[in-house]
C-alpha cells in the first residue's frame, strides 16, 4: 500500500532527515530513487515535495543481526506458544547457544529456544528436543482462533503450521453436527471447532500425555460436554464406540493414514464427510490415494465419493501434506 513521503536530493538527505526527524516514519525504511531519498511521513508537511511511494517496513537491527547469524544454517522455525523450535544445520554448539541468545533478544515473546534432536518417532510422533537459550521449561500456551491450547512440546505432536486448514475445517462445520476427531493429539481441531460451533465433537488419541492435556484444555476452555476425549487406539475405539456416528471425520495423521482409511469410513454416518490427510511425493497426483479410498470404503460395504483435495504444506524435501474430503454413503 503507498504512504505519503518527502523527496528530497541525495545531497541534501541527511540535513532533512535531521531537521524533519519528528515527522519521519521509525517503522518503514527510506527509499532511493534516481538521485533523490523518499522518507516516509506521519503526516503531510509544507515546503517539502510529497510523493506518494510505497515503502519496505524497516528491519529492526537485532534482526538483521539474527538473519546475518543464521543464513544457510536456520532450515526452519516453529514458534509455539512461547517456545521457539528451530531446525539448524551441523553447527557448533557455541553458535547454536549464540543463535538461541540474539533469537530470544530480538523476540521478547519467546521465552524459551530448543533445537530439533532428529525426525518424530515412536507411535505418538513425539521429537526429542535440545535446549539452546531461555527457561529451561518445554509446557506452553498457545492461542489459535480464540481457543487456548496447553500441551508440552516434548511429550506431543503439535504443529502451528496447520492453523489455516484447522480454520478451513471450522468453516465447514455447521450448527448441529457430531464430529469425530481422531489422532486428536491436544485437541487443536475439536477446541477450534467448538470454540464457534454448537456441535458435539469425540476426540480419540492413544497418547496419554496427550490425553491429559486434552482433558485440561476442555476445562479451561470451558467446552465440556461438546468435547468427549477417548483415549484409546482408532481401531478399536471406533469400530465399538463410534460406528456410524459422525456428521463429519477429522483423520490428522499424514504418516500412516492410509492403514485407517477402513476406521474413517465406519465412524461417518450415511452421507458423512471424512478429511482424510496423508502425504504425497512432491509432483505426483493422488489418483491412487483415492483408489485406495474407494477400496477402503467397499470393504466396508459402503461408496466413496471424491468431493475435492489440496496441498496442505510442505512435509519434506520429497513430499507434501495434502488433505482429501471424501463424502461416505
């Protein structure tokens, strides 16, 4: 969007900036131009060109220090609640503690700064974490769509990066509906959904630490009674418990989806919608991704019909996450 700024001739700049100091923006970056510097302005002044021009917003000096310290060694950065996780290249382990220090110094937010150990492992998909800077603590509070979330990042799987698709499932959920949540984790999609929606929502996870912190942020949300956390294993709980019984079926695990593509089918009711997430390499399509659905669902006796997919982000230097809504009948 373009701001109003003074032009003024490269050799007469710096005695301008002086003299009009107070009516110069701090948060945008001047700009050069042919022989002339445009400062961006407040407000409009007399006696001086005004331009309108558009303008970068200025870098704070500790982070062009933070970017000049990690270039080519940041791969990437999760920042939950007030814990930042930073995924680094091989370093030494001064440099790693520098970066933590100058992250926690141009961030006032953060609190506390790990470093990913290695890949997610074990059936809760939980990452070993390495302390860098800050509290020496890992349980947090994070915010998404007016929902507080509380979980401890070393003892579940949590990802900030799913908040837009979280927020795309909100929007298609309607007044009235029973959702099926499962690999539920700390409950980001139920506590999201229920937050703006009369609906009633079970959430299964099989992680107990995970379960804990589910139950902790019903209350604290104040969403009992439209949230029934279920710990136990999907195969087991749904065919038993759950049989038929959503409107709609949240399955959020990418690595291993397809092996309870059968449990997703089960849980909807007729004419239910699943949002099935899984992983493809990158530049593939999912044509058999939805043979597999469609297999899934016969083996069930029932159909399933394809309503739409979509990259969801990036999981790797090979794959996606993509999500594939399917309607059961």
């Amino acid at each position: 969007m373009k701001t109003i700024g003074l032009k003024i001739e490269k050799k007469k700049a710096e005695e301008t900036r002086r003299k009009m100091e107070k009516y110069i923006r701090k948060d945008l970056s001047p700009k050069v131009e042919k022989g002339y510097v445009i400062f961006p302005l407040t407000e409009r002044t007399e006696g001086y060109k005004i331009v309108e021009a558009e303008f970068r917003k200025r870098e704070p000096q500790r982070e062009r220090k933070l970017k000049i310290l990690t270039k080519g060694i940041l791969s990437g950065m999760d920042i939950i609640g007030d814990i930042a996780i930073l995924e680094l290249k091989d370093i030494s382990a001064e440099k790693e503690k520098e970066i933590g220090m100058e992250l926690l110094k141009a961030h006032p937010n953060i609190k506390a700064v790990y470093k990913k150990l290695g890949a997610m492992e074990g059936k809760f998909r939980v990452r070993k974490l390495g302390w860098l800077a800050g509290e020496k603590r890992t349980v947090t509070e994070y915010r998404e769509s007016g929902a507080r979330i509380m979980l401890d990042v070393a003892k579940v799987y949590f990802s900030p990066r799913l908040s837009a698709e979280r927020n795309r499932i909100k929007e298609l959920v309607k007044d009235g509906e029973v959702v099926l949540s499962l690999f539920a984790g700390v409950g980001p999609y139920p506590l999201v959904i229920a937050k703006e929606r009369d609906v009633e929502i079970y959430a299964v996870e099989l992680n107990p630490d995970a379960v804990e912190y589910l139950k902790k942020n019903i209350e604290i949300n104040k969403l009992k009674g439209k949230i029934h956390p279920i710990k136990g294993d999907v195969r087991e709980v749904v065919p038993k418990q759950l049989r038929r019984k959503g409107d709609r079926v949240i399955m959020s695990l990418p690595m291993k989806g397809s092996e309870f593509l059968e449990e997703c089918v089960k849980g909807a009711k007729e004419g239910g919608i699943v949002h099935f997430y899984t992983l493809l390499s990158r530049g593939e399509k999912p044509d058999e991704i939805f043979k597999r659905i469609q297999k899934a669902a016969e083996n069930t006796g029932r159909t399933a019909g394809i309503l739409n997919w979509k990259k969801v982000r990036p999981y790797s230097p090979s794959k996606i996450q993509i999500v594939i809504d399917f309607r059961v009948t």
